[in-house]
C-alpha cells in the first residue's frame, strides 16, 4: 500500500509510482489499500510528521516523498527522516516530467492566480519571472474550492491533469511545464538498509556525541579514507549537541558502505543512514549555482 503527505502533488506522486513501480508495494497484504487506483492516487497521510510515523507502525506500507534531488536532498525532508523512526529509509529515487499549467475560463482576465503547497514549491521563481502573484491554498483544498477563491476572472496553476472542464490554458504556461524533472523517492520502514552491488546513492546524517575543535575535520577524514567524495554536506542545530551533519555521496558498493558505518561505531560517532538509492548517475543534476566571489 502506498501513501503520500498531505502537501504533495497527488497527480505528481502517482505518476512517480507508476513510473517507477512502486504501486503494488505490500501487495497481498492484509492491509487492505483504500484508494481504488494507486496508478492515479495515493492514500493521503496527512503532514510530514504524521506520514513518516504511520509508514514506521504499519507494516506493507510505503509512501512517496519528494527529493529535492538525490544528490542534493530537501533539508525538510533529511530532518524530517534524521527526527522520525530510526528503521525510516528511502530505497529508491525516480524523475517525472513536471505536469504543472497555467489555466483560466475562457476570456477570463486579470484575477487572482491560485496555487497549493507544492504548485508553490515546484513554480515560485517562473511565476515570479511571470509577474505573477500567486495566492496560496492548502493542497487539500478541491479544484471547486480553489475555482471559486479564483472567481469569473481568476486563474489556477494546477496539474495537466485536475484542469477544471472548459477552462484553457494561458499564455505564459507552457513555460511551466520546462521546468527540470522533479525527483520523488519510496519511503519504507526496514530493519537494516537495503544491499547492493552496484553503485547507490547514499545519504549519512551524523553528529559526534562530543564535538570539539577539529571533530568534524576527523570524522570527514573518515569519509575520505573510504574513498567517499561528498556531493552534499550540511549542518544543523541539534538537542543533544552542538551541530548535526547532512552528508549525500555516490557509494560503488554496499561493502564500502558497511566499513564506513563500522569505523564510525569505532570512533564513537553517532550516525544514520537516511537512504540508499541504486543507480550510477541522476539525471538532469541538482539547480547549479552561478557563483560571484569576492574580487582578488
């Protein structure tokens, strides 16, 4: 049985499902799936917090989240995972085209343009470019409730699919649908990660139970004496210790992977695994950054 969080796209998480053959996941089970088609939606479990709880108790269910990208994971969602239950991993990772347009009544003009959670997430910066001011409605809110916050002369930024009958699309929203591929991965409980032989996608949080100058230089050490090189590293605040860290990296085997964690248990640092994702390259990659550094 798959689920999703209750600000997700569900046109977008069923189709990364369908994509990716998620859907059947626990098929057989005894909990029974209340959604008649997982091909076209997905069990709505409610915010983040309340997902990752409910696929960490129930057993043969599994739910899809979004990314960020492999290589550069949501900050949101690597402590959402890092704050859930410890057996929480993602195992897999799929790309979809972005099914986002720009629609209105026929002859509508001017108006409020009306967007939910993740229409906002995946859109902001082109609508913005647009000179669109969007107003923001929760994703559960129905496509007749958002019709009429829009009204007569208003417009929504829906999927391809959930566009109201009659309405067309405005100039500007094929624009919407260039934006790069969104990543979606399939959130599991398991008691140990997954084992693979070919290269996977690994994402390590850890944190020193005692940090002091010069730890995380040490445990980075680490790192790079297993020949890991790091796409993605960041910090964050944490209650039991100064800082906390975010690691993502391309791992050749599940071997390499095992001695990491296993010296890290020797040294005393505290980590986890938040998600093993086979594959060799993630394309297209993470939004690059066009620096400006200081002048020389």
């Amino acid at each position: 049985m798959l689920g999703r969080t209750e600000g997700e796209s569900p046109a977008h998480a069923a189709l990364a499902a369908r994509t990716a053959r998620w859907s059947g996941v626990g098929e057989g089970s005894v909990v029974a799936s209340v959604v008649s088609d997982e091909s076209r939606e997905l069990l709505d479990l409610g915010t983040t917090a309340e997902t990752l709880a409910t696929v960490a108790s129930i057993d043969d269910l599994a739910a899809v989240v979004h990314l960020g990208h492999p290589e550069q994971p949501s900050p949101a969602l690597e402590e959402a995972l890092l704050a859930g239950a410890s057996s929480l991993i993602v195992t897999s990772a799929v790309a979809v085209p972005a099914q986002w347009v720009w629609v209105a009544p026929r002859d509508a003009t001017g108006g409020q343009v009306v967007i939910d959670e993740a229409g906002m997430r995946d859109c902001r910066e082109l609508l913005r470019t647009m000179g669109v001011s969007p107003r923001l409605v929760p994703t559960r809110t129905s496509l007749d409730e958002r019709a009429a916050i829009a009204g007569p002369t208003g417009s929504l930024v829906v999927e391809r699919t959930r566009v109201p009958a009659g309405w067309v699309e405005q100039p500007g929203s094929e624009r919407l649908g260039e934006h790069r591929p969104l990543w979606y991965g399939l959130l599991e409980a398991r008691d140990a990660w997954p084992r693979f032989s070919g290269p996977a996608q690994v994402w390590l949080a850890f944190g020193p139970y005692d940090e002091y100058r010069g730890s995380l230089q040490r445990t980075l050490a680490v790192l790079s004496d297993a020949g890991i090189d790091l796409q993605h590293l960041r910090s964050n605040p944490s209650s039991l210790g100064p800082h906390v860290f975010f690691t993502s990296f391309r791992c050749p085997d599940v071997g390499v992977l095992d001695a990491l964690v296993a010296e890290l248990d020797a040294r005393g640092v505290a980590h986890r695994t938040l998600a093993v994702l086979p594959g060799q390259e993630f394309v297209p990659g993470p939004d690059p950054l066009v620096p400006r550094w200081a002048r020389s």
